[in-house]
C-alpha cells in the first residue's frame, strides 16, 4: 500500500474532531497550567503538532528533561490520545542547533552547497537528539533590502542561489529517501522578502511577472526536492494576505510548483487577518485560511472555529479530510508510524565542528586588500582593537535557541592563539600604538539589531565604529578591518580608509577560529557575495539582475556621470554580487560555447558552455566560477544578467582547471506576467567569470 493509500485507510478510521485536531500546533505557551495541561491537550487530541518554542525548549535548561518530555508528550499521544497519531515536534532550527552554523545568508556566500548540505544534516541529527522532527527551516524569502532584520536569514538576492540553498537545505535535513529524517519546512511563502521599506511584517507588491521570475524559484525546487512543509508569510501580496489567498496557496503553490504536502501558517497568521482587514473574526479567519489551502495553524486559537464552520457549511468536511490527510502523509513520510520516537542520542561534536569551522571560512568574503597587505605574517606585531574583539554572542547571529557558549572562540583569542605578538589595545593613543603598524579592528553589528520585527532605516557602520578608523588613519596606521555583521553594512565612510575589509558575517560558533584562518592564510578566502553591498543606505534596492532602463542610466553597471541616478552618490554599488577577492590570481581565457547558433530542440537537449580557469598566482584557492546569460531583445524586459550556473572549484598554483556548464531551455526561458513560460527566439549573451561584473562573454542565437 503506497502512503496516499494508508493516510486515506488512516482517515477512514477517524471522527471529524479526530480530523480537526491534526489541523491544530499547540503551544505550551497558551496554557496557564504549562506542560500539565499541554499533556492534557495533548491527550485530548487536539494537536498534531507541538512547536517547542518556550518554556521547554533545549538551550534553556536541562536537555534530557526535554527529551523526556518530548517523548512523553508522544508515548500520550500515540497510546492514549483518541486517533493514536504521532505528533510532530517543531523547532526554529534555522542554521545550527548546539554547534551554530553561520547565518544563512552567509552560508550563501560560500557558494559551497554541498558544504551546507552537509551542515544542515549534521544540524538535523543535533536537533533529532533533542526529540525535534520538524524543523522551521529553510528560510527562502529572496530580499534585496539589507534593512529588512531578517535579511541575515535568507539566501541572498538571487533566485538561483535560492534554489540551491533550498535543494541543499531540505536535502540536508530531510536526506533524498523515505522514511525521511525530519520534516523540513520552506518558508516564508512568499514574498515576505518584499516587505516595503525593510519594514517587517509590511505589505509587498509583487506583480505577477516578478513572482514567478523571482520569488516562487527557491519555493519550487525546495518542492522538486520534497520539502514535507511550507510555512506561509505575514504580508499581504498586491492586497491579498497570503493566508487567506487561495491563488497563492493553492493556485500556485500546488498547480505550478507541485508543492504536495502540507501548509502550516505562520505564528499568528490566521487570526492576523481580522487586523488586516478581510477577516471579521476568528473563526472567519479560519474559514479564510482552510478555504485558501493551509493545513494547519501554529497557535490554535482560530482552527477550534472550525466544527461550526463546518455545521455551516462555510467548510466543507471534504476540506478538512484533504488537509489531514496532507498532515497524515507526512507523518508516514516520516516512518512517525513505526518509530514515534527519536532514534538519535548522541552525535559526533567534534566533526560538526570542523564542518562548521570549514563553512565558516568559505563564507568569509574578502572586500579589499590593499597592496596585499593579508594574509599576515604569524609572527607580526599586530594591534587588535575595536567592540567586536570579544564578543561571543553576538558571532553566532539570531535565530539561534540552542548554543553552547563555551563552544565559542572570540575573534581576539583566536587571532591571539596563533599570533603570539598580537595585542589588545582598547584606548588608541600614539603613545601605546606606537611600536605597532598595523592594526586589527573588528568591526560589525550586535545580533540583536537583526533577525525578525529588527530591522533598521540605516545600515551604515555605526559613527562610533567609523570614528574609531578616523583615528586610526590619523595615526597612520594601516587598518585591517574584520567585520562580523548579519547584513551587507554600508561601509563608504571607512572604505577608502582601511586597507583590508573582512567580512566574516555573524559566522557562527567557529566565527573566531575562522576569521584567524583567513586573515594569518591558512585558509583563503573564496565566498562570494550573494548580495549587493551599497554605498550608502539611500541607494536601496540595489540588485545585479535588474532590467536596462530606457535611458543609459543603468545605476548598478556604470559610473557614467552624465547618466547617473544620484546627484549626491555614484549609481554603482560599493561592491556588486559576486565579488569577493582571493590571495591568489585567477585568469579566465578559452570561452567556448559547442554551438553558437541553435534551435530550441538542440537547446532542449542542453547546450554547453566552457571556460578554462588559471591559478596564476602564488597559493592553492578556491574559485567561484560564475555563469550569467542575458537575453538581448526579448517580448519584455529583461535583466542585464541573471545567474544560471555557479561552480566553486580548488585550483592548485600554477594549475588550469577547464569548467563546464550546460544550459537549457530551463534557463534560457522566462514566465511572461501571465504566467506562461516561453523561450523566445534572438540574440543570448552567456557571460563566465569572477562575479557578476564580468565581460567575459560569448553572444550565442536561438532561431
Ligand atoms: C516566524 C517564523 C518562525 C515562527 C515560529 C514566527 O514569528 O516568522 O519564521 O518559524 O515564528 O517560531
């Protein structure tokens, strides 16, 4: 019997409050009595789930306890609650558990996806120690406004990084085969990215050809790659809350990305609606949701309405068995039948780590380096300085429940453990500086400026971090700036000052060990930016695939000043998508395409496009090989580049290592905004180099 089969024999079993209590997450926190009365909800069957986000949560106490409680709250339910259905246990783990991961946005920027699927994995059994099946990740909200706080939690500005982010992701945790590990969940679907102004929980107006173009990619491959669940966004949509929209939630997220299990709202998202303005009250707002296409609501507090809507017959009890069925699925999927319980207790702290370490380091993006002034001599006598130095938590980023802090190495000590001449100074005085040329200063923001309801109107470097660079440079100090943030900062203002920028985000538990690694060279840098740094605050939305304008005032590709955007700033960004510097050089030569004109049906069987990389300076690196495609005449506009096909690739000194990519009508191909996806006819540019400034191209025809 295949798992529609056994949910639907499953379903037979069951009365309708059976069914509407799978529809419900429980939340200890709604209950005055705690865990008493959770157990007692529990047993009642009113749950399907139970997210561990308070009291009970690991990180907060005694793990074993927790254990216990998870596995008691499930002996309660599959033994004496009335259907005997397995619960799910829903956490936030969003990039690490006990060992903490860098922050999603920065895994991006190592452009390492099998690297982060193997993060992710060891991420999921740490969590499945801890009893947690379901976890509320990945976080695929492209965003292109570094002021939104949860910036820090998404894949970057890229539909393409999206989708590997999300494949990578939901592979991680969930693995490829049933029964699968844990339950991943794609979220936040969608276009909470889009928030207007960064403000969080804002309205968004997509158009449709944006959506599909865009938002929806990282969602689709996350469904291509069988995410068990999709979370929904707060915001509403060209005037529609996604929670109450059964064009997005049913229309699109299951007629055109194929999404096939079940649907779970955000917290609060179901009785939100009454406050945005389409619900009257709870129950209508129940109505709206279940109608649209969501399964099941965090926090139960509109869902219990559902029986008299039914009664009604506002819902059909037809609705209520397709979403407990969606529910019941996932549970077979995930073998919950059979083995209710975890089957993990421990898990090998020491590799995670290292992993961990590894990420960490290719995520770091090197933004400039003056005269080559890193890697540093171990040797050196170096000043370390700045409000970064020692801090612990703030390394480790938001969204995280379930550190260890004695997990962690500061930037100082770190720097300190393998440079023994290396020494604090916190007033910058001449007198004390003076047997010291160089200086350290680490940089950055607290974690607590980002992450969800934080966002900010400024993103520039904080006054008193660039006064600290002012006075340096009146020194005559030569400044290497390390920067552990959970957004692109604006860094105009300490720029020209400093002579090295490393950006080693807020990069997890290993933050430290891996900002020593790449700034004395043992490992060299090779992340990448997955989104643009601007100037300044004001340029905002500053994005690489955008469309030409009608004028030659293509802000982000030219500094022509006759055609700028601003009177007051250039249009380009401080440092586009893609960039990021090596200690090594690398040569691109021998482009070469195996057809430059081709029909659709020999584009349909893949078209390949090749390019020979050199490493033509002095250390083994990795290289981010980039390809990007521009469609030069097209029924709508398109953008000046897109990316299409990424390979990051250890290049040994002196060696020449030939990349090949492939392209199809997949990529070649866009939805027009009536959602039909065509591949038209005419002049492509395929574009392969360093970052998304490249020339480097060939122009190919599809006739
Ligand atoms: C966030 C989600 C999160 C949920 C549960 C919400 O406020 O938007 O991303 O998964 O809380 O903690």
């Amino acid at each position: 019997m295949n798992i529609k089969e056994r949910a639907r024999e499953i379903l037979a079993g069951m009365t309708l409050e059976e069914k509407l209590g799978q529809l419900n997450m429980l939340y200890i926190g709604m209950y005055d009595n705690g865990i008493d009365e959770l157990k007692k909800a529990v047993r009642a069957g009113d749950g399907g789930s139970v997210i561990i986000a308070g009291s009970i949560v690991p990180g907060d106490g005694d793990d074993t306890e927790l254990h216990k409680e998870i596995a008691e709250l499930q002996r309660i339910a599959v033994e004496e609650s009335p259907s005997k259905i397995p619960l799910l246990f829903g956490r936030d783990v969003i990039h690490g558990h006990k060992v903490v991961n860098p922050i999603p946005l920065a895994m991006s920027a190592s452009f390492n996806f099998d690297l982060i699927k193997e993060a992710y994995a060891e991420t999921g059994e740490e969590a499945m120690c801890d009893g947690i099946n379901w976890t509320f990740a990945p976080m695929l909200d492209m965003a292109r406004d570094p002021r939104w706080g949860r910036v820090i939690e998404c894949p970057g500005e890229d539909p393409y990084v999206g989708t590997k982010v999300a494949k990578a992701v939901v592979e991680g945790f969930q693995g490829t085969e049933m029964p699968y590990k844990m339950a991943a969940c794609a979220k936040h679907y969608i276009g909470y990215g889009a928030s207007e102004g960064g403000r969080d929980y804002h309205r968004a107006e997509i158009s449709d050809y944006s959506l599909r173009n865009y938002y929806t990619k990282a969602f689709k491959s996350a469904a291509d790659a069988n995410v068990l669940t999709v979370m929904n966004s707060f915001n509403e949509i060209n005037g529609q809350p996604t929670t109450s929209s059964k064009y997005y939630l049913t229309d699109i997220l299951r007629g055109e990305l194929g999404f096939d299990g079940f649907v779970v709202s955000d917290a609060g998202a179901v009785h939100q609606l009454t406050r945005q303005g389409v619900a009257k009250d709870y129950k209508d707002a129940a109505g709206l949701a279940l109608n649209a296409g969501l399964d099941m609501e965090m926090n139960r507090l509109c869902f219990p309405n559902l029986r008299e809507l039914i009664d009604e017959g506002k819902v059909t009890v037809e609705t209520v068995d397709t979403a407990a069925l969606r529910i019941i699925e996932t549970k077979l999927k995930l073998g919950l039948f059979e083995n209710p319980y975890s089957q993990h207790s421990t898990f090998d702290l020491n590799k995670h780590l290292e992993t961990s370490r590894k990420l960490a380091g290719e995520s770091v993006v090197l933004l400039k380096n003056k005269d080559n002034i890193l890697p540093l001599d171990k040797e050196a006598k170096i000043a370390l300085t700045g409000p970064f130095l020692h801090t612990k938590r703030d390394l480790l980023g938001c969204w995280t429940l379930d550190f260890d802090l004695d997990y962690v190495t500061t930037i100082g000590d770190a720097i300190k453990a393998v440079a023994p001449n290396a020494t604090e100074f916190t007033a910058l005085r001449q007198y004390d500086l003076k047997n010291y040329d160089t200086v350290v200063a680490v940089l950055g923001e607290a974690f607590d400026i980002t992450g969800e309801a934080h966002s900010v109107t400024d993103i520039s470097i904080s006054k008193a971090q660039a006064e600290e660079i002012h006075t340096l440079k009146r020194l005559g100090k030569k400044i290497i700036a390390v920067i552990s943030a959970g957004r692109p900062l604006a860094l105009s203002e300490i720029e020209e000052e400093v002579d090295a920028i490393v950006y080693v985000w807020h990069g997890g538990t290993q933050t430290g060990l891996a900002a020593a690694d790449v700034l004395f060279g043992d490992v060299c840098p090779s992340g990448r930016l997955p989104i643009t740094f601007p100037r300044v605050t004001g340029q905002i939305p500053i994005f690489y695939n955008c469309p030409p304008s009608g004028r030659l005032c293509n802000g982000y590709y030219s500094d022509d000043l006759q055609w700028t955007n601003y009177e007051d700033c250039l249009s380009t960004p401080l440092y586009p998508f893609g960039y990021g510097l090596s200690y090594t050089e690398f040569e691109y030569s021998d482009m070469t395409v195996s057809k430059e004109k081709f029909t659709l049906d020999e584009l349909k069987n893949g078209i390949k496009a090749s390019v020979t990389v050199s490493n033509t300076g002095n250390r083994d690196a990795k290289e981010v090989v980039q390809l990007y495609i521009r469609d030069l005449k097209a029924s709508y506009t398109r953008p000046l580049k897109e990316l299409k096909g990424t390979e990051k690739l250890l290049i040994e000194i002196g060696k020449a290592v030939t990349v090949h990519f492939e392209l199809t009508d997949k990529d070649l191909g866009y939805f027009t905004p009536h959602g039909e996806y065509i591949v038209e006819e005419g002049e492509f540019e395929i574009f392969i180099g360093h970052d998304s400034y490249t020339e480097n191209k060939i122009t190919v025809e599809l006739f």
